[in-house]
C-alpha cells in the first residue's frame, strides 16, 4: 500500500481532471473548518459523460496508488459526483449545476489554492 499524504494527493488529482480536460479546478484547506476532510476538490465538466469520466479517471488512477474512495456518489445521473476519500473530498460537477450549489463560497473561509 503507498501512503500518500493529502496535500501531495490533492495534486495528483488536480492532474488527473486536467487530464480528462476538467476547468476551474479549486482546492479548498478546510482542515480549519470542519472535521470531515482536510481539502475540498472542486471541478467541472460540459457534459454528463465527461462528468463520468473525470471521475473515472481518478477512481481509476488511485487504484494504481492503492487507494479507495471510502464512498462515490451520483455516478449514475452524471450531474454531481461526490468522491469521498477520506481526507480529501472531490466533487465533480456539470457546469450547469455547479453554480447552483456553489460550495467555494460556503467554505469560503478555506484556503483556496489554483
């Protein structure tokens, strides 16, 4: 098993949405904020398939790490999947409804890097 501590995933996964041509990648510190998590990973894709691959991709990359989301969420609709692995939480959003829910600005108080 690779250790991996959360700063250097949270790279490694901002890589992985480039990759599958994810925009307006925001990394949020929460660690201050809340007990759930150390980081947020916000990002967006055009479509719901692109939305899906995205967060394949990182499924699919982590497993090569030898980690595992403790819990994915909305695969099926494609709209907003939630990916949880433990310190650091990804969601990968529509850009439809993105804005909708507008997490960057409840955790404002985080520190946000990209």
């Amino acid at each position: 098993m690779i250790i991996i501590n959360p700063e250097e995933f949270v790279k490694k996964v901002e890589g992985w949405i480039e990759a599958k041509n994810g925009t307006d990648i925001q990394s949020i510190n929460v660690t201050e904020l809340t007990s759930i998590a150390n980081y947020f990973v916000i990002a967006s894709g055009s479509s719901e398939r692109q939305v899906k691959a995205i967060a394949d991709n990182i499924e699919d990359e982590a497993k090569l790490l030898e980690i595992f989301p403790k819990g994915v969420e909305g695969q099926r609709e494609g709209r907003w999947i939630l990916l949880d692995y433990y310190d650091v939480i990804i969601h990968i959003f529509h850009e439809e409804e993105r804005g909708l829910y507008n997490l960057e600005e409840l955790w404002k108080d985080g520190i946000v890097s990209r």
